[in-house]
C-alpha cells in the first residue's frame, strides 16, 4: 500500500506588521505569528478618528483547555470604553458546567490585552484573578505559555508549550460598518497544569490547548457562528458572520490550510441538538454532538451581548485538499458558538 504525498500548506508566511509602509491593511490569510498591531498607521480608507477607535477598537484573549473529562473556557475582553472577562469548567462526564464566573471590570483598570497577539494578559477585579503569560523572551518567541486563573469557587494553573506545534494562522481582512480586523489563532498545544474546584482536583496533563487573539475595529452590531476543535494533530477553526471566510482554516498533521466558506446547520431553539458543519470547497463535513452549554445573556442599555457556548464532540471527516483522502474526524472535543453583540 503506498502513501499518499504529503501535501504542503497554501498559506504564505506572516508578515512582521498587519499595516503597510502606505498605511493598508495586508489583507489574507498566513501562516505564523505577526508583530504588535496598531491600528493608528492606518491610512485612508480604512482610517479614523482617535474618538471612533476608542469606542470600535476590540481586543480580546480566549484560551480553551480540554481533556478527555474537562473543557475549560477562559477569555479577558477589552472592548474600549469597558472591559470584562469570563471563565468556566465544564465537566464532560455530568454534561454541566461545575464552576465559572462572568465579571464586568473598571473601564481602564481591571483588564489588559496586549497589542501584541498572545502578548501578556490579565484581568482582576471582584475577587476574579486571571494572568495569561507568553513565552519568555522576545515577542513571538516559541516556549512555554502560562495561565493563571484565581476565583473563590475554582483556580487554574495551565502550561502549554507550542516549540512542536504548528504554525498560527494570522487573519487580516475588512469589517462592513467598521474598518479591518486580524486574528492570530494557534494549533492544538500540549498540556498540563491543574484544575481545583472546590477542593477536587482535576490533572490537565496530557491535554489540549489552544488560544484565540483577536484585534480590530468591529462595527457596532457584531455577530457570527464559530466552531473550534484541536487535537495534537488535527484541529480547526471556522466561522461564519462578521469576518466571512477568513479564519477558516484546517490543522493537519503539523501544516496549516487554509478553508473555504462554512455553513452551520442547527436548531437556534434547540442549540443542544446535532449541529451539521461544512465547507463549501468540500475539505470539511462535520456533525457536531452537544454535551451542555454555557450561556449568558446582558443587557446593559447602550450595549447587550447574546451568546451561547455548545460544549461537545466533533466527528466526520476532513482533507488538506479536493483529491486528499478523507481523513476521518472521531469525537474530537471541542465548542461551537452563536454570538450577537451591540458593543
């Protein structure tokens, strides 16, 4: 039996800047990790005003850790005029969450995220403690990342090391109503670390982590579906609504590629119902099966969020390209998400 020749990634490498020498956006999809981003070079049409950035400007810094029996969710959000985070422990094998914590901050005081994708990170206010630690080093360095959650009902300490894995993808590209957006995603990581949760302890050796770092000027009303899953070896990410097929992307055996526009086929009434998930260039066809969710719903009159959080496993198949062997998908953990916000 002969193999089949290995298939190189189509993704060119990360530029060092997202804006050019003439103040574009380098719009597209790369392969690897870009510099810190700042919006303020940019030139006319994607400029504005310092008082428009202050209020479009979104930042945020999402980590998701998972073992066969835990999936742990943990983002600080930095949306400009204020600042919240959120983390949460769901346990796989009661299908429930067991501990989290959702925590508005102090405009200008409780939270950081770095300009520097998967920079340095934290957040404190409320009794709720999150730092989040990049390589040491320069900025882009390989090694060993850490995070370190604090809350009354539950702590995390997680080290995850991306010296083997593969290439981030890097995502530039244009928001309708707002200006431009990049997003720096990375591969699944290998894990360990502990989760403590009301005195039990939860080993996350042997995990899976990956991080999501996001940065743009967004329009007021921003909204998208988005499904993520990582292996060691396979992962993805996809998404569907404000940055259309830019993230979309396939992790495979250690190279990156890039996807094509995805469709989720659910029941918004019955979010715990099978999802069917799928690209239109036929590289990715998914059923994704809920085990819980996470939900949260605010309204805070000049802004209001809608979200829910599907925790679950992925199965079906996926290829790096249309004469590629399928190579099967089987019960590969990870989330799906509809997501609505005036911010």
């Amino acid at each position: 039996m002969t193999s089949s020749p290995a298939i190189p990634q189509n993704l060119p490498a990360a530029p060092a800047n997202v804006v050019d020498e003439a103040g574009q956006p380098r719009m597209g999809r790369y392969a690897g990790q870009t510099g810190a981003i700042d919006w303020t070079a940019l030139a006319a049409p994607y400029a504005r005003s310092g008082l428009w950035r202050r209020f479009h400007h979104k930042r945020w810094q999402y980590v998701a850790l998972s073992t066969p029996q835990l999936l742990c969710g943990i983002a600080i959000v930095d949306v400009g005029w204020t600042n919240t985070a959120f983390a949460y422990v769901f346990d796989r094998i009661q299908g429930k969450q067991i501990a989290g914590f959702s925590q508005d901050g102090i405009p200008g005081l409780s939270a950081q995220v770095s300009n520097q994708p998967g920079g340095a990170s934290r957040f404190s206010c409320g009794g709720n403690r999150i730092v989040y630690q990049p390589p040491a080093g320069a900025p882009g360095n390989k090694g060993k990342y850490q995070l370190s959650l604090h809350s009354r009902q539950f702590s995390i300490e997680a080290e995850f090391d991306d010296n083997d894995a593969a290439p981030q993808l890097l995502a530039v590209g244009p928001i309708v109503n707002g200006s431009v957006h990049a997003t720096q995603k990375s591969p699944g990581m290998p894990l360990s670390g502990e989760v403590l949760v009301d005195g039990q302890r939860f080993d996350l050796q042997d995990g899976v982590a990956s991080f999501d770092y996001s940065n743009g000027l967004l329009a007021r009303n921003t909204e998208w579906r988005w499904a993520s899953a990582h292996g060691l070896d396979i992962g993805f990410n996809l998404q569907a609504g404000y940055f259309g097929k830019q993230e979309n992307v396939l992790w495979l055996d250690g190279q990156l590629h890039a996807l094509g526009h995805v469709r989720f086929e659910y029941d918004l009434a019955a979010p715990l119902a099978p999802w069917h998930i799928y690209t239109d260039d036929g590289l990715l066809d998914l059923q994704f099966m809920p085990e819980g969710a996470r939900r949260e719903n605010k309204n805070l009159l000049i802004a209001a969020t809608r979200y829910i959080q599907p925790v679950g496993s992925f199965s079906g198949w996926v290829k790096p390209a249309r004469d590629a062997t399928p190579r099967p998908v089987e019960h590969l953990v990870g989330v799906t998400e509809e997501h609505f916000s005036r911010w």
